[in-house]
C-alpha cells in the first residue's frame, strides 16, 4: 500500500460501507472493503450480472461447467448458495497430471459439499484423444478445446434436462476476447461475447454469472470463502493470444482503474443494441447437423461430428504430450 508523502506513514484504508480497517482496495468501485463487505459487494455483483440479463427463470436447472479452476468453483459456490437447482459437469482433457489435479479438486468439492457432479473425459466424448482430435482439426488448441466444450455442454444439459448451461468467464476473460475481436474485425464472434444467449431449437440458454467481476475479485472471493482450485495454468494456456490481451487490459487498469468494465460493459449497452438485427440474420442462417441436430453454419455435418469423422478414420501416430 502506497506511503502518504506528508506524514510518511501507510495510512489505514477505512471500509467504504462499515469505516472499519479495509484489507482490500478496490479502485475500480473507487472503494476499499472489508471481508465481510467485499463479500458482500462480490455477491451483489453476480446478482446485478443475473437479474440485468434474466439469466435464471422459476424451475431452471442448470449445468454448470466446472473446470477445477477459482472461476467456476465460485460459480459452483455462489449459485447453489442462491438456492438454485445446480448440476455440475466435469470435461477431463487428458492433460496429464494437470487435468488429474483438476478432476481431483472438483471430485473432491463435489463429495464434501455433497453437490451433483458429472465427470466426462475427452477421449469418451470424442473416440480420440487431445492431442489426435488437434492433429487432424488443423485449430488452435484453444480453438479446437471451446468449440468441443461448448458442444458437450449443450449436449449434456438436453440429455440431463437441464434448461441452462452456464460457465465461469469473468470480466476479464470477455474483455480480453473481445478485445482480441474487434482488434482482428471478427464480427462474426461477437454474439459469443454476450453474458446470455437465448435458447433455440436444439440448443439451451447459456450465462456467464460473473461477466461483471474481474480475476482478481474471483480470487479474493474464493480465498475468503475458503475454496480449494487449481492454481496451475493449462498446459496450452502459455501460447493463447487471450492471455497477452488479458496482461495488456490488466497493464492499463492499473493505470485506468475500470478501464476494462469500461470496455467490454460499454459494449454491450452501446454497440449491442445496434447489432441485434445481424445477429438475428446470423441466427437464421444456421442449420441443423444431419448427424447429431446440433446447430451450425456449415453445409453438412457439424464442427464436432467432422472432426470425430475424421479423427476416427485417421492413422494413429502416438500421441505428444501436452506442452509442458
Ligand atoms: S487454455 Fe486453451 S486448451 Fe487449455 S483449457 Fe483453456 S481453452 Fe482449453
Ligand atoms: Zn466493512
Ligand atoms: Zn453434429
């Protein structure tokens, strides 16, 4: 904490709500918080996020996707303590001794708080491995992870009944990725940066809780709250364009407290509206799989059922390990 040039003493931060000692500064509310109160500010944030894009109706049931990671093990935390019907789903990759850690932190959650938990793992979902589904894919490992994330989320949730799927981007994660849009003109990605999609035919709703609070908040939240998650990155996660767009916003919220709900909130009170009307047309282009009767854009069979195809009538060479 910075030394005032007057007295050359730290000064004591006083809790905005209660004027008791604050630990936690939190410039972009231009605030300071108690645990007690930045708890409390957390949660109405997540509810702000909820109500704003009337993510949850009366009788819903939700799939959560759960990484393991400090995002979704506060989704997991804060949704079921709203009293809401939560059913969580594990996607384990097959990344070595990072993705063991992983199902072993949500396994573990899921058995101390008594919480449902689906674990499902690439290779049973897909027939191939990860690192054989990224050889013939020609993508991205990120790019190949979301598109197959995505699919089995929606998937799993019709075959659970379930009405939502929701996931744990903060406003960091949306931030950084539409930054990374609209540095590159991908207009055709911004609808996936809304916090809520409607549901479709074939396809349930999808919300982002936490797209109003940042990383460092959800960490903070999940220290207080005591919540066990894995630290460690994902072994790709090093060659991601997000994360040098998420270092680059965090670089100039230092300087810019807010810098970064300026952005990405402005664009979705500001430019979203405007773009409703292309959205819809993009909606009404899309298609059914013949394969499987997830929607797509493409003629024929979708992304995910191409890629089983192909991966399943590819020669196997043995497989590298993930990136260290
Ligand atoms: S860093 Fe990329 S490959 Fe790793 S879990 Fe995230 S999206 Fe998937
Ligand atoms: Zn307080
Ligand atoms: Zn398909």
């Amino acid at each position: 904490m910075d030394r005032c040039e007057r007295t050359g003493r730290t000064p004591v931060m006083k809790c905005s709500v209660c004027r008791g000692p604050a630990g936690i500064r939190a410039p972009r509310h231009n605030a300071a918080f108690c645990d007690l109160h930045f708890r409390e500010h957390f949660l109405r944030q997540v509810q702000r996020a909820i109500e704003s894009r009337d993510m949850f109706r009366e009788g819903d049931s939700i799939l959560l996707g759960v990484s393991g990671g400090k995002d979704s093990m506060v989704a997991w935390e804060i949704l079921t303590g709203m009293g809401l019907e939560v059913q969580a789903l594990h996607l384990n990759h097959g990344f070595g001794p990072y993705s063991e850690r992983s199902e072993e932190v949500v396994r573990a959650h899921a058995a101390r708080a008594a919480r449902p938990l689906e674990v499902r793992s690439f290779r049973g979902l897909m027939g191939v491995t990860f690192e054989q589904a990224l050889r013939v894919s020609a993508r991205p490992a990120c790019s190949l992870c979301g598109t197959v994330k995505r699919y089995w989320m929606n998937r799993t949730a019709l075959e659970l009944g379930c009405t939502v799927a929701a996931t744990g981007h903060n406003l960091d994660d949306e931030a950084s990725a539409l930054l990374g849009n609209v540095l590159h003109w991908q207009t055709g990605y911004l609808r996936s940066r809304l916090p809520a999609l409607p549901e479709g035919e074939g396809m349930v709703r999808k919300v982002k809780p936490l797209f109003r609070v940042t990383d460092e908040e959800t960490r903070l939240y999940a220290g207080l709250a005591g919540l066990e998650f894995v630290e460690d990155a994902c072994p790709y996660a090093e060659n991601v364009t997000t994360h040098y767009y998420k270092g680059l916003l965090e670089r100039m919220e230092r300087e810019f407290p807010n810098i970064k709900g300026a952005f990405y909130l402005g664009f979705l009170d500001r430019l979203l509206p405007g773009l409703s009307a292309e959205f819809r047309r993009a909606e009404h282009e899309m298609r059914r799989c013949p394969e499987c009767g997830y929607r797509t854009l493409r003629e024929g069979r979708c992304t995910v059922c191409t890629l089983k195809e192909r991966a399943a009538g590819s020669p196997g060479k043995p497989d590298r390990a993930p990136p260290a």
